[in-house]
C-alpha cells in the first residue's frame, strides 16, 4: 500500500536508496531520505515508525542524541509496542548512560518478539548500570586476547577523586580516600576522537587533515548537547591565569544512571542552538588532547606534534597532571578512556599519569615534557636534575645509553656501583633504574650480558619491582617480574613471586577478573552440571550420600592421627602447599607437639620422626626396611647414577666398604688439609680487597666457589678457578648448579617424565647441562688415566696425584673384589656423589654459621679470644717465629703463617669452634629432612604405624629445636651446650645430632667437613669482622640443601 505523497515504486526506490546509503554509513544521506519518507505524509502506521527508528539510528551514529530520542518518542507515540522505536530508544539511552531506562526499553521490545540478542542487551544493560555505581571494570577477557577483537562494554565512572587547586600551578585532581592500587578511578567517553596514521615524515598538509576532522567532531559534539560545550568551557586554554581558573564542581562529572533529566539533553534541546566560542575551543584543544596509547611518546596533534594511532578529548582525565612518578595509569578501550591507580594512593595526594614515556633519562623527559608546553616539577626530575654528586656521572652516562654502541650490562653496573657509593635510597635507586631502564632491558635480554655482569647487579624481577614503585604499573616491567621468576632471578619463593605478579598486573591493568579469581575460587564458582552434565536427581542425590559415608568414614579413621588436617582424595595437601615456603618450621609446629607427625598426600603418607627412639629404628635397627626407594633413585639417576648417595643394598654395600678405607687414609686427610688451606687463603685474599673497596659481599656465594674449588681439586685433582680475584664464571659449574637445581624440581613436577620423553623443557635443559658436566668428567677421568700410565711407565710412582679420583683408578685397576670401579662410568659416579656431597653442604653450613656469630657477638669474641690464643701458643709449641710489621704484605704473611699453624692436630686444639660449628649444626643442618621408602609395614617404638610404600622422613631441622631433645633452651644458638665442664667437647647420640645421618649410612666425610669448615673459619674469624646487610633478608629456600634463599650480603672490616 502507498503512503499519501508516494507511489509504490517511489517508496520503493527510496527504500532501495537508504539500504544503499545504510551499507556506505553514509547517515547523513541516510537520514534525508528517512526524512523524505516522513514527510511524505505517511498514514501508515507500520511504514511511519520504522521510518522514525531507521532516523533515530542514524542521528544517534552521528552524536544526535537528542534528534533520536525524539523520534524514537514519536514512532512510540504512534505505536508504544514498536519493537524498532524501543530498541532504538535503548539503545539511545544505553549510549547516555541511562543503562536502567535502556532495560526498560529493551525489555518491551523482548516482550512484543524475545529474542538472544535482546536478552543480552538487558543482561548488557544490568552489568554497565552497576559498572557505573562501583567502577569495576572487567577487562580479562580484552587482556588476554592481547587486545585486540570486540572492545569491552564500559560505563563512564567516577571514584573518590575531587578536583582542586594544585601545589604546581593550576588544578588537578585528587584522591578524596586511601586507594589501593589497581583500582578505577575514572571511567570517561571522549568528547571526539579522531584517528589515523600518518608517516613518520607526513608534511602539514596531512597533519592537518586529521586534526580538521578531529576538531570538527569536538565542535559537532559541542554544538548539539550544551552540557558537552559547558564541560569543555571548564577546560584551560594555556592563556588563563592560576587563579582565573575556576575549580568545577564534582557533580558536573558525575551522573546519576537513572535520572534522564540530570544535566543532558532532553528530546526538546535538539531545537536550541548553542552559540560557540570556536576559537576558545581550538585553544582548549591544543592543550588538553591527549593521544590513545597509555604511554605516548611526543607525537601528538596540534602544535604538540605529529599523530600516529588517535586523539581525543576527555574532560575529567584532561584536569590530571603529568608526573615523571606517577600514581595513576591511563588505558584506552574503544572510545573510553580507563585511568585506575597504578600505586597506593594516600588520602589527599594529587593524581597523576605520565603524558610521555618515562622511562627515559631526564634529559629526554625534560625535551617532551617542553614539546607537550610545561616543565615538569616532580620529585624524581628534581631529584635527577639537581643531584650534584651524581649529576655529572648521569650526564656521562646518558651519553652512552644514547650512543647505544657500547656495552649495557657494564654501564648498569657502573650505575648501581655508582648509587652504592653515593648512598642513594632506595626510593631514588628506582627513579635511576627507570630513568636506564632500557640498559637494564639490554642486560637481561642478552644471555651473554646476564652471564658476564648478572653477579653484580640486581635480579631482573628485582628491578623490576623497583621500577614498578617508581612509575607503577607498565607492561615491560610486569613483562620482565614475569621473566626473572621464570629464572629464579631475585625472586624469592613462589607465593611472594605470584604476590608480586598479582600487584603489578593489578596496578598494571586494573582490577581485572585476571589478576582477581584463583583456580580454586573459579572451580567453586563451577555449577555441578559441569560436572555431572547427564546426571539425574537421583544420581547426585546418590553421589551425595556415597561421598557423605566416604568422609565419616576417612574422619572416623583419622580420629587419632596426629597431624594437619586430612581431606579424602587431597590428604593434607591444601596446608602443605599453603605452608610450603615455611616447611621446616611449620613441621617443628607439629613435631613440638607430637614426637611423630603423619601427613596424608594423594595415594601415599610421609610420616615424619623427631623422637631419636624412633629415629634409631629407622636408620639403624630396621635398617633394611628403609632404603633410598626405587622412587628416589629415578629421580636422581641422572646426576647420582650408581654412586654411593643413590644405591641401596648390595651395590651400596660394596661402594660404602671401599670409601671407607679410602676416606679414612692418612695420605686423603694430609692431601685435603693443604687444598683447604690453599683455598682459605684465596678466599682470605678477596675479603681484603673487599675491606679496601667498602664493597658489600656475599658469603653464601664466596663459599660455594671456594667449596666447590676444593671439592673439585680433592675430588678431580683439577684447578676450575671460580676463586680467582675476578670471580669468573665456569661452565662446568654453570651446568652442575642447573643440573642440581632441576633434578631436585623432579620431585614436586609431575610432568617431568613426559618432558624428558619430548626432550622439552627443564628436562631439555638438564640433558644439556649433563652433558656438559659428563664431557666434563669424563675429559677428566680419561686424562688421569694416561697420567697414570705414564708415571707408572717412567717409574715415578711418587707423581701419582693423591685425589679421590687417582685412587679410585687405582682400585680399579687392582680389580680388588666387589671394587666395581673398573669403568669410566662407575667413575664418574663416584667423584660426582663426591662433589654433591662435599660442595653445597659445606658451603651452607659456612653461611649459617656466619650469620649466627653476626647475631651473637659474644659467640664471635669468645671465639676470636680462642683464634687469638692459639695464634699466640701455637708457634712457641711450633718454634716458629712470628711475622711483624703493619704493612699490607705483612698482613697477607701473616694470615699465610697463622694457616699454616691450622694443621690436622692444631684444628683439633680448636674446642670452641668445634662446638660453635657443631652448634650451628644442630639449627641449621645441611640436609633438613631426610626421606626413606618403606618396603614393608611396620611399626615404630612408639606404635605409630607405617605401610609399605610410604615414606618415613626424620627432620633433623626439627629435632634441633624440640625441648624433649635438648632441654628448654633447644631454640637458643648456646656453643657452651658442647663442652664439658674442663672444656673438652662432649658428643651426642647420633641419632639425636643426625646432621651426618647415623647408623650404617653415616656421612663417611663428616671429618672432612669438619676439617674444611673449621680451616676457613679460624682464618676468617681471626682476621675479619662482619656485619649483615641492613633490612638483608636472611631465610632459607626450600631445597633439598638448607641454603638460604637470598644469599648473605655482608660488609667486611679487619680485626687484627
């Protein structure tokens, strides 16, 4: 039927017309041919309000919101049940913000023809509508589809911030409460954006078609809503002086969602025409546009520059200030502009976010801060701009990061060393790292920078960190905490590494879902459909009861058990992995308690023992019943093989009755005393050089060089050098370190097998460093080997080498029976066992013996009283004469002459270091726990019962602080619990110091440790003192060995 005015043919070529126009969006045309429909005289009812909504579309693409509501108003006057008029009226609405009256749209539309979509514009509405209350923005889904597809949906929102006058001329807006990082502050639609990429080298002409475009968009958007024209008239201009700028009321920003009438444009303000200040507004533009990207760089529109990805105009983000350290972070999402908290912001302080990278060097900072028309006045440019200690050497090396040529992990180090010495706090230390953040990039990129300088500078996610609390949240430096926990770098244990990645991920996107839901929360937030999809009511009510009897029934069983709480299936697992990083001391909460402690893992138990009754049975009664496992020996096999520290029954039986003789020969001890004394002095040696520099140390690391030096040159009879003055790096030590580390990762990664199998990952890595250390070894075995032959071939057996390597060939050779050394391989077995065994362990008990002499300084007088005697008695009992002299050569001769008095019986004449050595023992043993399989079930002296295939564990850690071992002091660091009344040293059951294991498995070096521990000790402690780090954090990391987690940073002064 044709409308009044129109034929049918007419009516349906404009019709053709306007789907023409809908496919091209060319709505302006579009809408001249609605109106050509309209005013036609249409008496069609149907044919009338589609014509309406079809217009009211059009105006609200082209910001005509009062246009469109006004038809959207008429095409319902004509038929309130329109589906088209009320879905483009919601839709309107939902643009303004209105997000409840949009639902009641779009509910009539569902009511008239329910369809999905229009079930999701309510759920759609629902979610803005309390996005707009609270301002928790969920941008998961965005984030990890690396930003790109649909732009989330998002409502405008304003926090507690206020606006008002700023410390630094001008307003700016501030916090109104305490914010915690991570959350929304504001949430604005621009007024206009204009987008496009122009060339780097694009000439006027196309800089200003953009900015046209741009600015004609601002000037539309002003001229149809008075409420947009009066928000950007609140805007400075750059011309105005401070105090002729007003401070705007809050309320102008904020907007209640379900008031139509609050401050916007009704269906009668499309007839009112607002009068422009065009000019004002060009100038308003020119100062207060800001380019798409959180972290632009100086491109930008108008006479601030060039624009390369958009520009637009947000009013409330426009009153923030730049900051060079900043609090706040700006992200952009479609047409909104998000700006959440990128650290904790205090009540009162002022807001920020950086206009322009910051993390640059001052100097380039300060040229964009002068393009943007300002010049900064924060903190850190005042601090980096007016140092006059550092402001020459930051000049030099601004320079080199420029030029770019040279090498980054050097000028880090130059900096870092530079900041030591200049006593620069840590809240500075930052600002400098983010001002060379891209020398610290270059460094931890590069595997070869990492290996040359990574000793001498901070771990990556340390820096990171860092730098995080100097400019907050920012993709590189989450990017690189992410990284330097992957390596292990500075990070500390996994529950403070995912706190630090949680932080920054917050601070960096927002309080997203991301950084929010844990696995477990999101597994019981599953509906139990998605477990049983097929299952009926009668079934679940089944299931229900099943697993209802199970749990009675596995607590009923567990009534008398003494240990952390059990689940069915996960046993004790939730506490365990809550308590993983205080194992230790979370076992001597039980063990204190009860002398045995059973915790229940899935499909298996680990009992653990305190009580040296039970103790005893384990490792010596009942010996047999408790091996190493054929668990443990997979594990392990890789780096043990066959040696003594992974066989068990025959295999080990033979090995251990031929160490024995060797560790107990005279010619083993004479040799190893002069290796530790040499390697004592080296390590003395570079201790001097770091009292003259002032330089702090780390002993945990200077003893495992010197540790594995010795062990190496017992073991092997080679000299790898990691003790050298410039402590170099070595591969084979590189490559062992990896290989220990990640044989001991096997235990708590169920993965590895199948890693190994695809040779991926870790197991890759471990492949590759045991070939390096077998190359090696082997490269070893077989060069000794020819040195053998040929010493025997010249007649000069008295050039045969004296280390374990040598005569371990030699028994070999004999084919003494049951030897089983005759291969390179059984060889190799051997000497590596050794180095395991006599490397870590001793160099961490050195560590904790340092740190506890730090934190008991009568401990450390007693004993250099000791050092200082004996210096004294011993020569006259030597008949040798002492060096004199103050002169720097005389102090070398003198540590030199006092180690030599430190032979195996004058180390014996050493009773209190002996006891403060065997003190630090008993707290810190090397090896805290020590596990056993169980091959059949048994009994323990104090009933517990033990199934075959557990694991029995004996906590020499613990048993070291229980008061039912040690008396009311077991916690106390006390040497005098050692000796006698006469002073002479008082032993204890061996199966209550279990440090060196006890019964047929007892440690065969135990004298060797004690001889290499005490060497280094008396010399160190006669000749220095030290004195922890302040705030160095000293804890032990969860390892099979009880290192510690952060290494022991120490100054060192001399005591002579």
């Amino acid at each position: 039927m044709a409308t009044a005015g129109l034929d049918d043919d007419s009516l349906q070529q404009l019709r053709s017309r306007a789907t023409q126009l809908l496919l091209k969006e060319d709505w302006k045309e579009y809408i001249a041919v609605c109106s050509l429909i309209l005013a036609a005289g249409c008496k069609d009812r149907r044919v009338l309000c589609s014509a309406l909504a079809h217009r009211a579309d059009a105006r609200a693409r082209l910001g005509d919101a009062p246009g469109a509501l006004a038809d959207c108003d008429a095409a319902l006057a004509a038929d309130p049940a329109h589906p088209g008029a009320l879905l483009s009226k919601g839709a309107v609405l939902r643009g303004l913000g209105r997000y409840a009256r949009a639902a009641e749209c779009f509910r009539a539309a569902l009511a008239v023809s329910g369809t999905d979509e229009v079930r999701e514009l309510i759920e759609q509405c629902r979610r803005l509508e309390a996005q707009a209350r609270s301002g928790a923005v969920d941008l998961s889904e965005w984030v990890l589809a690396g930003f790109s597809g649909k732009c989330p949906d998002l409502a405008e929102h304003v926090g507690p911030v206020e606006v008002r006058r700023s410390a630094h001329g001008g307003r700016g807006v501030f916090a109104a409460k305490n914010i915690e990082a991570g959350a929304t502050l504001v949430v604005s639609k621009a007024v206009a954006i204009g987008r496009g990429v122009l060339p780097d080298a694009a000439d006027s002409c196309e800089k200003m078609v953009v900015w046209k475009d741009f600015v004609d968009k601002v000037l539309d958007a002003a001229e149809k809503c008075p409420r947009t024209a009066s928000l950007i008239y609140t805007l400075s201009t750059g011309e105005e002086s401070e105090d002729e700028l007003p401070v705007p009321d809050m309320a102008q920003f904020k907007q209640d969602p379900e008031d139509l009438d609050d401050g916007m444009p009704t269906a009668t303000a499309s007839a009112q025409k607002v009068t422009l200040d065009v000019d004002k507004i060009l100038k308003v533009l020119d100062v207060n546009c800001l380019t798409e990207d959180a972290a632009p760089s100086t491109n930008l529109l108008g006479s601030n520059g060039v624009v390369n990805c958009g520009v637009g105009l947000w009013i409330l983000p426009a009153f923030i200030n730049h900051s060079c350290h900043p609090n706040a972070r700006r992200t952009h999402v479609g047409d909104h502009a998000i700006v959440h908290a990128s650290r904790d912001i205090k009540a009162g302080e002022e807001i920020t976010f950086a206009y322009f990278d910051v993390l640059t060097p001052v100097s380039k900072r300060r040229e964009a801060a002068r393009a943007w028309g300002f010049e900064c006045q924060c903190d850190r440019c005042k601090f980096e701009a007016g140092d006059a200690i550092l402001g020459q050497e930051l000049a030099r090396l601004e320079n080199d990061l420029v030029d770019g040529g040279g090498d980054m992990g050097a000028l880090v180090v130059r900096l870092e060393e530079k900041m030591r010495k200049s006593m620069v706090k840590e809240r500075r230390k930052a600002f400098l790292r983010a001002s060379f953040w891209s020398a610290y990039s270059a460094l931890f990129d590069s595997d070869k920078l990492v290996r040359k300088w990574g000793r001498r500078v901070p771990g990556e996610a340390a820096v990171a960190e860092s730098v995080s609390g100097a400019i907050g949240g920012n993709e590189c430096v989450l990017r690189a905490t992410l990284r330097g926990a992957d390596n292990g770098n500075g990070c500390g244990n996994r529950l403070e590494v995912e706190d630090k990645v949680v932080r920054i991920g917050r601070a960096t996107y927002g309080k997203t879902e991301l950084f929010m839901k844990s696995p477990m929360e999101e597994a019981h937030a599953m509906p139990v459909t998605s477990f049983f999809p097929l299952a009926g009511i009668h079934k679940l009510i089944a299931i229900f009861l099943v697993g209802l009897s199970w749990i009675l029934v596995h607590k009923w069983s567990l009534r008398n058990q003494k240990g952390p709480r059990s689940w069915p299936i996960i046993g004790a697992t939730v506490e365990q992995l809550k308590n993983y990083y205080r194992m230790h001391d979370w076992l001597v909460e039980y063990l204190s308690k009860h002398r045995t402690v059973t915790v229940d893992m899935p499909f298996t138990s680990y009992t653990y023992i305190a009580d040296p009754v039970n103790v005893e049975h384990v490792l010596k009664t009942n010996f047999t019943n408790y091996p190493k496992g054929e668990v443990y020996r997979s594990y392990m096999d890789v780096l043990l093989g066959d040696g003594i520290f992974n066989a068990d029954g025959e295999m080990w039986r033979k090995q251990r009755k031929t160490a024995s003789f060797e560790f107990a020969s005279k010619n083993l001890r004479d040799f190893s005393t002069v290796v530790f004394r040499e390697y004592s002095l080296k390590l003395s040696s570079i201790l001097d050089q770091a009292c003259k520099a002032g330089r702090v140390v780390d002993m945990q690391e200077l003893f495992m060089r010197m540790t594995l030096d010795s062990i190496c040159k017992v073991g092997f009879g080679v000299e790898i050098g990691t003790l050298s003055p410039d402590l170099p790096e070595n591969s084979f030590a590189q490559a062992f370190d990896a290989a220990n580390i990640i044989v001991t990762l096997r235990f708590i990664d169920p993965l590895w097998r199948l890693k190994k199998f695809l040779h991926v990952g870790s197991e890759a890595l471990l492949e590759q460093s045991m070939k390096l250390v077998d190359d090696f070894t082997y490269s070893v075995i077989r060069r000794r080997k020819a040195e053998i032959v040929q010493a025997r071939a010249s007649g000069k057996q008295e050039k045969i080498k004296h280390d374990i390597l040598s005569r371990f060939i030699e028994l070999g050779e004999a084919g003494d029976e049951g030897s089983s050394f005759g291969d390179d391989k059984s060889l190799r077995d051997v000497v590596l066992n050794f180095v395991i065994a006599g490397r870590d362990t001793t160099a961490t008990t050195l560590s904790w013996f340092t740190y506890m002499a730090m934190t008991h300084p009568a401990v450390a007088e007693k004993l250099r009283h000791e050092l200082t005697a004996f210096e004294a008695e011993r020569p006259r009992e030597e008949g040798v004469e002492l060096v004199a002299g103050d002169g720097e050569e005389s102090f070398a001769a003198r540590v030199a002459q006092f180690a030599s008095l430190l032979s195996y019986d004058g180390l014996g004449k050493l009773v209190y270091l002996h006891a403060c050595v065997t003190e630090t023992l008993r707290l810190y043993p090397a090896v805290p726990q020590d596990p056993k399989g169980v091959l059949e079930d048994d009994v323990l002296p104090d009933g517990t019962k033990v199934r075959a295939g557990g694991m029995v564990t004996y906590v020499p850690y613990s048993m070291g602080r229980m008061e039912y071992n040690w008396g009311p002091d077991a916690a106390s660091f006390r040497p005098e619990r050692w000796l006698n009344d006469d002073g002479a040293f008082r032993n204890a059951s061996p199966f209550k110091f279990t440090a060196f294991q006890a019964g047929p498995r007892i440690c065969l070096g135990k004298d060797s440790a004690y001889l290499q521990m005490k060497m280094a000790l008396a010399i160190l402690f006669r000749f220095y003192r030290f004195d922890l780090v302040e705030n160095h954090p000293v804890k032990y990391r969860m390892m099979t060995i009880l290192s510690m987690a952060h290494g022991l940073k120490v100054r060192v002064s001399a005591s002579v």
